[in-house]
C-alpha cells in the first residue's frame, strides 16, 4: 500500500524512512543558489508554511548551511546523498 501525502509543490519522489522533522521558528529553508525552479519552490513551501503554522523560516542560499541538521532544502540537482541524514 503507497502511502498519500499532501506535499505542495508535488515532488517527483518521496522516500519515507524512520523518525520525525519538526518544524521550529529557527528552521532555515535551504535553496539551491543556481536554480530560478528551485528558488521558486523555496518562496511557495515559504508562504504555505506561513500561512499554515505562522512560522517565518528563513531562505537562505548560503553553502555554510547546506549540510547543517534541521533544515530543509530544495535543489534542482540530483542523487544528492548527503539529503535525510
């Protein structure tokens, strides 16, 4: 049985492993600097996440911050194995 989820924009895949992500207002949305799509998709999980739980996460495109715990991040480039860890 495949699970559903209401992800927004839709993601080409999602890969479900063990644990849990919580949201906290210092959660940084990490985006890929050199893609206009993913910044793009950055600005609407934004918004959503604004509207939906009133948390104002910071956008940042620093590569300090690209492989820090606890962030989100959206990129255009792929197998990227470093993601989920």
């Amino acid at each position: 049985m495949t699970a559903e989820y209401a992800l927004v924009p839709k993601p080409q895949e999602v890969q479900c492993g063990s644990g849990e992500f919580l949201l906290k207002p210092d959660t940084a949305i990490i985006v890929d600097k050199d893609s206009p799509e993913a910044l793009n998709t950055a600005r609407q999980l934004h918004a959503r996440i604004l509207a939906s739980a009133g948390l104002d996460l910071k956008l940042s495109t620093s590569p300090s911050a690209e492989k820090q715990r606890g962030t989100i991040r959206i990129t255009a480039t792929p197998s990227d194995t470093s993601l989920g860890r």
